[in-house]
C-alpha cells in the first residue's frame, strides 16, 4: 500500500450533512472514519424524542449496494444465511448475515429484492471495507461459473432515517406527494418513489421510514423534516434505542467468531430447503446439532450501577460476558445485552468495579413501539 493512499484513508469522511449537524450544534465524533454526530445537546431527550414523537438520523455513511445480473438470486442464496428467495415480492426487505465458513458473522445486513436481476443491499459502514472484499471474492468465483454478477456502490445515494410514532405522518407531511406511493407500505417492504427509494424499517423499534436519496437532494430533505418539527438525533441515542429493541450491534453482540445461534439470531438462518447450499451451513448444522454452548440473553440490574460491554457475567453454570449495555432512558434501569451458558436460568451476578452485583435474566426487546416491554 502506498502511503499516498494511507493518507487518503486517513482523511475522515463527512455525509452530504455535514454542515447540517455543525448548524445543529452536533458534537462530532470519529465513527469508523466518518465525523458523525453522537449528540445535538441532549443524548437523553433525543431518545426519548424518538420514542414519544418523531426524529431523524443521518445513516448516509452506511454502504448501498446494488446487485445485479441474471444469476445474483442464486448468488445470494449461497452467500446469505437468510433465503433470499423469500423476497420474490418486488420491495420486500430481509434481514440476513454474512456468514464464513465457519458459521461466524462477517456482518448483518437487509437486502431488498428490486426485481429478478436486482437486489438492493445495505451493510454497516464499519465493516465496507471486509464486506466488499469478501462479497467480490465470492462474486468473481461465482462468475467463474457463468453467474454474471456485477456489483455497484452506491455512494451517490445519501440515506435518513426517521423514526417514531410520529415519524410517517410528519415525513408525509414534509416531504408531499414524492412520497405518496410509501403510504400503504407494509413494515419491511421498501418502493420507488421516483429517485427515492423508501424502506419502512428502522433500526429503533419505532415504526418510521430510511429514506434513500440521490446525494445532492439530501440537505433540501433533511431541512423540510427539520421543519416540520422532526428533530435530528445523534449516535448516542440511537445506540440506547437499539439496545432497548434488542437489536444486535456488528461488533459487539456478534462477530466473525459467533455464530448467529449465539447471537440470538437463529431465526435468520433458512435451515430449509435442505439443498439450499449456503456459505457457513455445514458449521451452523454442527452446531445446531451439539447444542450452542452459549446464548444471548436479556439482563436488568437490581442493584446500582451501569452495565456496560465486556463487564463478567457470573452464573451458576460457568461465566458470561456482557456484549452491550447502558442505562434504559423508557425503563428507568440499567440493561444489558449478555451471552452466557446456554443452561443458565433466571439469575445471575455481574462483576462491577470488584463487585458482583445482582442482575435478572429477562427476554428481550426491553422497549418497542413506545412502550416498555418488561419490568
């Protein structure tokens, strides 16, 4: 590598956006190499903005893909866990991951089926990089075959959120008649409106809206959002949303070295057909086999304190590790996402500063739809 080039990947990267967080008081962090906002004032009142009204994420620096060509189905289904022959419905969404052959999780990723030879996918911004190694590795040996896939990144499309209860109603009202046709959409299906793409999915457990547009479209979208009175959000709360909507972090509650079993993912994973011939199958059949020795599972603390990622969980079946955790600003406690002993039952300690503090093992999504989801 040349250092020319190193010096280019050092050079943080901004969204089209950019200028719309600094004019919004954001502080600005590094999030894998892009300036991103973590807050705009008030990590707390933007989570609960969310979960109450309406607001909107700038997710732009996230990779678009586009697929293409007359053997990407069939590409796909070996590439992905998920069976993508689910998805003959032309903006029906699917939730996979991409596995290795050792059933461990490269990332996770939704994939939208545009039409027979088009397929739509969104990966995480902090693994583009192995992602688009390995998904053009396995591209370039299945066209050794005649498969005919192309790929294209689509970094002329910018990409925001809005999510909350509020969130379609005010993006209806903001945004007008372009986007009209998303107003029957069903969740996890996307449409076309004209240069947009509109997916109903999310990332907090509020119903809402990512919006794909071209680029150059973004501020004048995001300013009419802005003035219809949904409020933009920072990292901070939406990592607190997701945890409280039980939804899996790359990196954190999953890696390359956990399987979608123990990520509480099987669900995911298309075991059917039998025929279906997917990278990583023949370790998640193992696996499924043996038994997981481990699972992920809910906690909420009884003592005081915080939860946070790494911390030691103590069980009566052996130990555990927390994958992520913070305080829930809905429940009013501190939770954790947690991968322990698969036999583990309803209790356990977690190791805090030295000490080994008292925690309750409950099923997740702490919170979902406005509304807590436990006590």
């Amino acid at each position: 590598m040349s250092q020319a080039l190193s010096a280019v990947q050092r050079t943080p990267q901004r969204t089209p956006l950019y200028d719309r967080h600094l004019a919004a008081n954001a502080k600005i962090v590094d999030f894998a190499g892009w300036e991103m906002p973590i807050h705009y004032g008030s990590q707390l009142e933007e989570h609960h903005q969310v979960r109450t009204d309406a607001g909107m994420f700038d997710v732009s620096h996230m990779v678009v893909l586009d697929l293409t060509g007359a053997g990407v189905t069939a590409f796909l289904r070996h590439l992905l866990a998920n069976d993508v022959a689910r998805t003959q419905t032309p903006g029906k969404a699917l939730y996979s991951c991409l596995l290795n052959e050792r059933g461990g999780v490269i990332d996770d990723l939704i994939v939208y089926f545009m039409n027979d030879s088009w397929y739509r996918m969104v990966v995480n911004a902090a693994t583009r990089d192995k992602d688009l190694a390995w998904i053009t590795a396995q591209a370039i040996s299945a066209n050794k075959k005649g498969s005919g896939v192309e790929i294209r990144e689509r970094d002329d499309l910018a990409m925001i959120a809005v999510q909350g209860p509020n969130a379609r109603d005010k993006a209806h009202a903001a945004l007008g008649a372009t986007l009209d046709p998303a107003r029957e959409l069903r969740p996890f299906f996307a449409i076309e409106c004209g240069e947009w793409y509109v997916a109903r999915t999310g990332y907090t457990g509020e119903d809402g809206y990512e919006i794909m547009v071209p680029a150059e479209q973004a501020g004048a979208t995001w300013d009419a959002l802005l003035a219809a009175g949904v409020h933009p959000i920072g990292l901070g709360a939406r990592d607190t949303l997701r945890l409280e909507a039980g939804m899996n972090l790359y990196g954190q509650d999953m890696n390359e070295d956990i399987s979608p079993l123990e990520a509480g993912l099987g669900w995911t994973v298309a075991f059917e057909p039998q025929e279906r011939d997917f990278i990583g199958r023949a370790a998640l059949e193992k696996q499924r086999a043996d038994g997981p020795a481990f699972r992920l599972v809910g906690l909420i603390l009884e003592d005081r304190g915080v939860l946070r990622a790494h911390q030691r969980v103590v069980t009566g079946q052996g130990e555990g590790e927390i994958t992520s955790g913070s305080f829930s600003p809905t429940l009013g406690k501190s939770i954790a996402l947690a991968r322990v002993p698969a036999t583990t039952q309803d209790r356990c300690q977690v190791e805090i500063r030295g000490k080994q503090l008292a925690a309750r093992i409950v099923k997740y999504p702490f919170a979902r739809n406005g509304k807590a989801c436990t006590e």
